[in-house]
C-alpha cells in the first residue's frame, strides 16, 4: 500500500478532500479496493490524518471559487472526524463565504461517535450525501460490512431524517451496478418516507476514474 498526504483533489470542476483513512464499513464495491492511486493522485492513503491546519491550509491553496464545490471525500468515512471537518469547513467558509460544501459520509456518525451528531453538520455542510446503498438491512450488512452489525441500516436512516433538519440538502445515494430495478425502487421509496432525494451513481472503476 503506497501512502501520501494528498489532502485535496479534483474530480471534474469540485474539490475534493481527504481527512482520514478510517471508515466503519467494508464495503465491497469500495472505491479504494481498486488500488492506491485515484484521480490523478498516486495515492489517497494518507500517510497520516493531516491537522485542521493542514486541510486548510490545503483547500485555501486552491482557487477556492473556481469550484462548483468542496467535497469532504476520500479513501475514509469523514465523519470519523467531524468536529475537525466541521472546523475546517467553517474556516473555508470564513474566507469563502458563497462557496458550497457537501459531505459523502456513510451516515454512522451517531455510531462512530456515540452521540447525536446531526446538530453538527449545521452551518458548516450545504449538503449531505449519505450512502443509502440497499433497501434491506441484512443486504447492507452483505454489502457494507459494517462494524455495527444489523442495526446500522436503520441508524442511517434515523440521521438522514434528523441532520435534514440542520442541512439545506440530503441525499441518498446507491449504487446502480449493485442493485436491481426493485431495489432502487424501495430505495426510492425510503428516501421519500424520510423527505430525502435519492441520488443514483455509477460503480467507480479504474476504467472510469477521472484523471
């Protein structure tokens, strides 16, 4: 496994930021089972998790309003480290006031941290995407492999319904190479039960990664 501190990276006209290498699920379809390097980067395993100085400092590096957005996403779950994402994103946000910031998460924060995380994502995120992947719990646990077992499926959807509260824009998300037509239906069906878009994206291989 190569490492590097590639903090920040472009993926078509967004700004994408990488804070960690930890994640609670183990999904199948990851994106880093393909290999270290990704979108033009060498590779988006961080050799360490880099300060909030230093995502800062990497985004402010940038020309920040060139982007049509900044997104907290990497080889990690971001929210493992949201209260340092948060401040990040605040920062940014201090020097950039009109730009757009959306988070990729997994949507365990509540899991992984224990606590109600949703009033968190307020102010500093424009919007939430969070990995719905499959209608059925016991898929999910196929799928994702997550460290909380069973229970995970519902959690997720318990946060996506509470953090909309704090959020201009949530959504779900599936992959549509993993899924059949009913599937993405009932995924469909649980994004409109919570108030929630449903968002389907295309599986990520090294065929079709930007470079």
């Amino acid at each position: 496994m190569k490492k590097s501190m590639c903090i920040t990276y472009e993926v078509e006209d967004a700004l994408y930021v990488n804070v960690t290498n930890k994640c609670s699920n183990r999904c199948t379809f990851c994106i880093r089972n393909n290999g270290d390097s990704a979108y033009g980067s060498d590779s988006l395993w961080l050799e360490r998790e880099p300060t909030v100085t230093e995502i800062v400092d990497s985004i402010l590096s940038r020309d920040v309003d060139s982007y049509s957005e900044i997104v907290f996403c990497g080889y990690g779950e971001p929210s493992v480290r949201l209260r340092d994402a948060r401040a990040a994103a605040l920062a940014v946000k201090e020097k950039h006031p009109t730009v757009k910031i959306r988070i990729n998460t997994n949507g365990q924060s509540d899991l992984i941290l224990g606590y109600d995380t949703a009033p968190f994502y307020k102010d500093a995120f424009d919007s939430v995407s969070i990995s719905l992947n499959t209608p059925d719990p016991k898929r999910y646990v196929q799928i994702c492999r997550p460290a909380f077992g069973i229970n995970t499926h519902r959690a997720i959807i318990d946060f996506a319904r509470r953090v909309k509260a704090y959020v201009p824009k949530v959504a779900f998300s599936v992959v549509r190479e993993t899924l059949t037509e009913e599937e993405i239906t009932e995924c469909q069906k649980i994004a409109d039960s919570v108030g929630v878009t449903l968002r389907i994206r295309a599986y990520i291989t090294p065929d079709n990664l930007s470079s």
